[in-house]
C-alpha cells in the first residue's frame, strides 16, 4: 500500500542498498548480450560532489540504465584520479593543523605513507556520495590511478612510448608555481583580470650616442634576464637599427636589436624586449632568433645569482619595485600607464605564476596527435554536439609537446634512473636500470632516481583500457574495450578526451570510444557561472535533501539541451518535485481503483476508445523517448515523459476513466483498470533509468512481492506502430482539445473555473457531433458546461473557438465587463509591445551582443522569446473580445 505522501529519505537508501548489495550493476549477468561500457571521468579523490558531477553523472546512469533494460550486457567502470597537487596539499594542511612534522621534515617516503594513511580514512566522499544521485556503476570494479595494476600501465607506457622516442627530456618553459614549487598545466592556471602597469624604459642603442629604444612591460623585473630587443623587419622606425646592440640597463649585458615579425609596430613603442627563459612568445622569438635564455629567478621566484649582486634574494615584487625606483634614477623610465590586465594564478597555490625554464619530461604529442585527428576526420570518433569537433581539431593541430613531469612527491614516479656523468636509464624497475648501467658503464655504478612524477594526465590518459586490466589481456579487456561513449565537459577536451584518443590509438590500435557526449554547464538561475566568491554555488546534496535524488536528476536531463547552458534554481527542482508527486497520486488512484496488473492483459486486444487512445499515446512516447536517448537529445526524452505522464495520463486519461470505474458497464470498467495498471507499469519502465528511486518504489507496490526489481526489467518494447488506433487517436484528442480550448478561452476571460456556461456550436461535422455526444459527461464536467445548443449564427456578447470545421461561441453575457476586460487586455499588450521594443532595442545594438557575457545575451533572447509568446496569447484574447462585442 503506497503511503499518502512520497518521501525520498525514507526509501532512496534501501533501494540503492539492495541494488548494490543484490549486485544489479555487475556486467557480466549476461555473457551472450552485446556489451555496452562507459568509463566514468574519474573524480579527484578529494574531491566532493558539485554540480557538474551531478550533471555529469546523471547522464551516464541514464545511458548505463538504458541499455541494460534494452538487453546489453552493460559495465559503468568507476574509479578516482589521485590528484597529485591537491591530494599533497590536502595532506600537507592536514599535518600542519595536527602538529606534525612538514613534508620535507619528515621525508618522502613517511610522507607518501601518511598519504596512504589518508587516502584510507578520507579519501573516496565522492564514491558516498555519486551513491546518493543513484549511480549504478559497478562498484566492486572500482579503480585508483595509484593502485598496482593501474601503476604497472603507467610504467609500461612510459617505458614503451621512451623506447619508441615519443617520450624526452627537454629545457623549455613550463607554467610554474612558485608556492608549489612545481610545473603545473594550463588547466590549473586561472587568468585573473587586474589593475595593473605598464612600465616603459629607455635602453640605450650602443654606439648611439643619445639614441635609445623605448621598450614597454608588466613585470620590470624580468628586465634582468632580457637577452635581445625585438623589432619588426618592415618598421621604418627602426630598420637602420637591426643587427645592432642595446646596452642592457643595470647589468650591462650588450644584447642584440633582432628583426622579428612577432614585434606589432602599432603596439607601445613597437620595439619589444626579450626574456626568452620567462616568457612563452619571448621563448619562440629566441629559440627563431638564437638568443640566449637566462633564468634568473629560483624555485621559490627569489631572484638567482644570474642577476647582479644587489638584487640577489630578492622576492620577485620587492625586486619589482627596486628595479622600477633605480632606473628611475638613471633617467631611464619614460613613463607608467595604468592599465587592466590578465594575471595567471595557480589554482592550488593561488599565487601568480611564472614562465619558467628548467629540464622536464616532454611526450611528442605531435606524433600521437596525428592518428587522434585522422580518427575523428574518418568519422571514426563523433563529437555530440558536432560543433567541438572544430574546437578539437584548433587544439590538436596546433599541439605542443606534452610536458608529464611534475616536482611533487604523491604520484607516478618517473622510472628513469642516472649515472654519475647524467645519462639516464629508463626502465620498468630499478633492477633493470641497474642492469643496463653496469652493463654501458662496464662495472657496478651507483645510479640516483629521478624525483619528479607524472601529471596526473598521463595516467587518466589510459583510463579506458588501464582500468580492464592492460597490461594483462583480461577478459574484461577484450569484452568490454573499447568503450561506447564518453560523457565530458568541453573544458577536458584537450586535457583529457585527446590524450586519450592518443594514448588508447597508439597501445590498442583502437579508439577508445565512438562518441564523445560534451555537456553544457551548470549555472545559476541568472545564467552566471557558480563560484564560491559569488556565492551562487548550488549544492547537489543541499538539493537532493529537500527534494529528492530524483527531482534533482530529472531537472538537469530536463535542461540538458544540446549546445546551452543549464540555469538551475530550487525553484526548477522544486517543480519536478511536484512531477514526482502527480505520478504518486497518480499510482495511488490506481490503487485505490483495483487498478492490478494482469500478465494475460493484451493491449493490442483492448475495445474501449479510451484505453485505445491511452495506449496508442503511450507508444508515440516510448518512441520518442527511445529515439531521443539513442541520440543523446535527453532534454527531449525528459520532455516526451513529462508530457504524457503530467498531460496525458494524470490529467486527460484518469479523468477520462474515472466515470468508467464507476459505470454500470463491467466489462468497460475491468478493461480500464487493467489498462491503467499497464500503462503505469510502461510509465515505470520509461522513467526508471531517468528517476530510478520513485519508479522502483512504485514499482514494487504495483508488482507484488517476490517480483523482479525495476533495475532489471525490459525496456518497453511495444512501440506507437503496433498500437496507434487513428480513429481513437482522432476522437479523443478532439475531446481534449475541446475541453482545452474552453479552459484556455474562460481563462483568458478572466471567468472563474468553476463558471458553468453555455456552448452555441455552428457547423460541427457529423463525426464530431457523434463525438460530443458520446462524451457529454466529460465535457460538461471538465470545462463545466451546462448546456450545448446547436445554432446557426453565433449570438454576441459571445468570445469564439474555432474547432477544426466548427465554430464554438461561449456566451459570456453578465459574465464579464466587455469594456473593462478589452480594456485590460490593450493595457497588457502595450505594455508588452513596450518590453519587446526595448529587448529588440538592446538585442540590436552590435557593441551589446559582442560584449556582453553570453549569459546575458541569452537571457534577453529568452525573455524577448517569453514576451512575444504572452503578446501573441493577449492579442488573441483581445480578437475574442472584439469579435464578441
């Protein structure tokens, strides 16, 4: 017996309890079915659930619970990435607050434990927590990216992709952050708008008495590495002065004037310093020119002994200043312009950070790229939406190499080992590096291992088959490899998605999956991007407890549109909260009404037109919804179930059968019943890889015990061409859209609901009079109407419906102010008329749509979209209006 009221706390637990427990999301329950596999995006394991994991995940178990109700023998590989940088922080923190020794104190072995230590007791809330949005991966297959088997894939890739030449060490710039005193990638830089200076100094021209080159920058202090002045070769300024030298100001360092095409004679002064060693574009002119790269700033950005000896120690700003304030005093500032400006920060360290040049790990990304490319051009690989098919293919064909190490101590460690005179051996263990140097120097020789690790990319990039098993040639691995489809956000395309497609090509000759499914974000009710500063962050959780995993679930597949963004609000979850209720309501009243299931029921054998209709509906659905998920189009499946749950079922077809149960025919009545109980029981399965809680508790009620569970039965096969009645189809949308259109007229009207009125019907066809009558009781008890007369003019003071070849008027005589509702209305419409033009205005203005944030330019379409449709609504109420005076 179902409780009055449905509450999600009380039953979300048990069911997803029994599901694991009862082993309902292993693969391997039917080894003859074809196979279906998604690999999750694995979260960081100190991580917690936001929004986009909400979102993120939702999808897949809709796509996981799809097809293991279409029949496939379905695998949602779960697992989490260790996250080198925010894990070693997290535990820094951790033993700092407890008194502990520091990381460097303790050394790097003990440290590594009590990350083990952590990992153990902490890590993992997220695995927690994806269980409450009702995940249904396989959890006994849950994978780390540091546990031993995915560790042995790493050694093995790195070894391998060494040998082939792919992977070298190399001197080049790299994003580095001096809080963390490491390399990190673009993804964890965030460029910060600032109020900031240009600086402009005066660098005297050797041998040019008085002659100087005007050179503008941000940061003053990389002056000191400057090795070269740029200008480009067709800039008549300056053309007399290429092949000639600068005198460097405080150090005195001669460095060449070099023709450039990188130097923009409109912009500053169009001469530009180099500093190759701490600026990417710097790095590409002076490897093109061949000037030297200095590097003069440590680890920890204090300035280096490569500097004169009073700015040696410097903290990089205090050196700033002092630089600024000395060549001021030579007479060599020319001028400070404020201006705004990006700052890189590192997101963990939250301090800016440097280009830096040092010694790492490069993959030759170039070479892995080009079967990733020609993938996705075959067709082979598909975007969806296709539109980042072009977004890919900007990054890949302009790839640079991959720098993978990383100065931490929690990760991968790099398996390359070195000689006393620096050259390296690169091996799968240490005993095997061992071996090949004595073997190369001729006798036993003490090798030192390289302290760097792996990005965490490197190994996320082998996610798909790593996690089945590779290197071994597991069952798993063959069966499920490669995968169906992965479920991403655009901002990874690169970091991860394309790494992948390189890695998985080049060591399984396969692609790692055919489509790529790239998500929108999840924002705020205004369209703005969530963050903790803004204070518009929406927590899943937060969510979940007030309204339940499956209203928070169903929401986001609901504004899942291809393309846009999803702004979520309370007030959107709360609304498909009461959709789970009209479907409760809607079991209950079956249940109150003997609605049982009968396993002999045959629904193409039903007579009544009703159930006819009911079913025929339902098939249309199930069709739509099929086609809909197939083509990842999932706004539109929720859609398709919402409307036929909401409109069809709940409001028009148990309406419809409420006078059946309670009519003198038996037969109509048992017919009626036994169709509900089975539409229901459909509606269930539809809904059920989308809102999985609700529809299982439900379920179970309608079944019985001892029945299957949800989770494991069959998709609704019986689609719309097997039970489509046109004739019923016809009828009862007649009705409905009879008793529809006196609702909407009265409403417009301004009538209350429950005003009885009289129908004057002019030129109604045969088939529908047939119609009218046979549903008289309907129709006047739905629109609430007390009598029907046929006529031949319709009499005035009556508003009008046109109903396919009839006219219907609806006397409203002493009903209404005729003057004060036409009056009302033309208020409304100028009103609105006055908000369109002012929309229209701004959605004109060219400067307005090139720079205002997308979110907002969105926002006006839709609001001008909003207004035209209630214009559109109050000019027709207005016509009935005027028609009926």
């Amino acid at each position: 017996m179902l409780d009055k009221t449905y509450r999600p706390d009380a039953v979300e637990g048990a069911h997803y309890q029994r599901w694991e427990d009862g082993g309902h999301f292993e693969c391997g329950r039917r080894p003859d079915a074809d196979p279906f596999t998604i690999v999750i995006p694995p979260p960081n394991v100190t991580g917690s659930l936001h929004m986009g994991h909400a979102l993120n995940n939702t999808i897949q178990d809709v796509l996981i619970r799809y097809n293991r109700m279409i029949g496939k023998d379905a695998l949602w590989q779960p697992g989490m990435d260790h996250a080198g940088i925010a894990t070693q922080m997290v535990v820094e923190r951790k033993l700092a607050k407890e008194g502990n020794q520091s990381r460097r104190e303790m050394g790097r072995d003990a440290f590594i434990d009590k990350v083990w230590e952590w990992k153990a007791e902490s890590g993992g809330t997220i695995s927690r927590q994806l269980r409450r949005l009702g995940a249904s991966c396989d959890w006994r297959r849950e994978r780390f990216t540091m546990d031993e088997g995915l560790s042995a894939a790493v050694l093995k890739v790195f070894v391998d992709l060494y040998k082939d030449g792919l992977i070298y060490k190399d001197q080049r710039l790299v994003n580095w952050d001096p809080a963390l005193e490491t390399a990190i990638s673009d993804l964890e830089v965030q460029q910060v708008e600032t109020k900031g200076n240009m600086w402009f100094f005066r660098y005297p021209v050797e041998g040019e008495d008085g002659v100087f080159l005007t050179v503008g920058t941000t940061r003053p202090e990389t002056m000191l590495g400057d090795t070269g002045v740029a200008v480009h070769p067709e800039d008549e300024r300056y053309k007399h002065l290429i092949g000639k030298h600068c005198i460097l100001p405080l150090v005195g360092r001669r460095i060449p004037i070099v023709a450039d095409e990188y130097a923009d004679p409109e912009q500053g002064s169009g001469a530009v310093k180099m500093t190759p060693a701490h600026d990417f574009n710097d790095f590409e002119v002076g490897k093109r020119q061949g000037l030297e790269m200095i590097n003069i700033l440590t680890p920890q950005a204090t300035l280096n002994d490569n500097v004169p000896e009073k700015y040696r120690g410097m903290e990089r700003f205090a050196a700033r200043k002092q630089i600024v304030e000395d060549l001021d005093a030579l007479g060599l500032l020319e001028k400070i312009e404020d201006i705004q400006h990006t700052i890189p920060y590192g997101d963990r360290g939250g301090v800016p950070i440097e280009p830096y040049l040092t010694d790492q790990w490069y993959v030759d990304a170039k070479t892995l790229a080009k079967p990733a490319i020609e993938s996705v051009e075959q067709g082979r690989t598909k975007f969806v939406p296709e539109n980042w098919t072009k977004t890919y293919y900007e990054w890949m064909r302009n790839i640079q190499p991959w720098c993978i190490s990383r100065q931490l101590w929690w990760g991968h460690r790099i398996p390359a080992w070195y000689g006393p005179d620096d050259k390296v051996f690169v091996a799968l263990t240490e005993e095997e590096a061992q071996a090949e140097a004595d073997a190369h120097y001729g006798t036993a020789t003490e090798l030192t291992r390289d302290p760097d690790v792996l990005d965490t990319w490197f190994s996320s990039a082998l996610w798909t088959f790593s996690t089945l098993g590779w290197p071994e040639q597991t069952p798993e691995l063959k069966r499920f490899h490669p995968t169906d489809v992965l479920v991403t956000g655009f901002d990874i395309i690169f970091f991860w998605v394309a790494r992948m497609m390189m890695m998985t090509l080049h060591f399984m000759k396969t692609e790692p999956f055919h489509t790529v499914y790239v998500h929108a974000l999840v924002r705020d009710e205004k369209g703005q991007k969530m963050s903790k500063s803004k204070g518009n962050i929406i927590d899943p959780l937060e969510l979940i407890d007030e309204y339940g995993a499956d209203s928070l679930r169903f929401t986001l597949i609901a504004l899942a549109a291809a393309g846009r963004d999803i702004k979520l609000s309370p007030q959107r979850v709360e609304g498909y909260r009461n959709f789970m209720t009209k479907l409760w309501n809607a079991a209950a009243f079956c249940e109150r009404n003997q609605c049982v299931l009968d396993e002999s029921y045959r629904p193409e054998l039903a007579q009544h037109t009703l159930n006819r209709w009911v079913l025929g509906e339902f098939g249309k659905t199930r069709d739509a919804v099929t086609a809909a998920i197939e083509t990842y189009r999932f706004n539109e499946a929720a859609g398709a179930i919402y409307a036929f749950v909401w409109g069809t079922f709940c409001d028009w077809y148990i309406e419809f059968a409420k006078p059946l149960f309670a009519g003198d025919d038996a037969a109509v009545a048992e017919e009626t019943r036994k169709t509900a109980a089975h539409v229901l029981e459909r509606v269930l399965r539809l809904m059920h890889p989308i809102a999985p809680f609700i529809t299982s508790e439900i379920w179970d009620n309608l079944k019985g015990e001892g029945a299957d569970l949800l989770i494991d039965s069959a998709w609704p096969s019986q689609g719309a061409e097997a039970l489509v009645d046109p004739a019923a189809e016809k009828e009862m949308n007649w009705v409905v859209r009879l008793i529809s259109e006196i609702r909407s007229a009265k409403s417009e009207m301004n009538v209350p609901p429950g005003t009885k009125v009289t129908l004057a019907i002019q030129g109604m066809g045969e088939a529908a009079r047939e119609w009218l009558v046979r549903h008289d009781a309907l129709i006047r008890r739905l629109a609430r109407v007390e009598a029907v007369e046929h006529v031949d003019a319709i009499p005035r003071n009556a508003i009008q419906i046109v109903l396919d070849e009839a006219t219907i008027g609806i006397p409203l005589a002493g009903l209404i102010d005729f003057d004060a509702e036409r009056q009302r209305l033309e208020k409304a419409i100028a009103k609105a008329d006055a908000e369109i033009a002012k929309i229209e205005k701004k959605l004109g203005n060219e400067k307005f749509v090139a720079n205002a944030p997308e979110e907002v330019v969105q926002e006006n379409r839709d609001r001008l979209t909003e207004e035209q449709a209630q214009r559109a609504k109050l000019a027709d109420a207005l016509s009935r209006i005027r028609s009926a005076e």
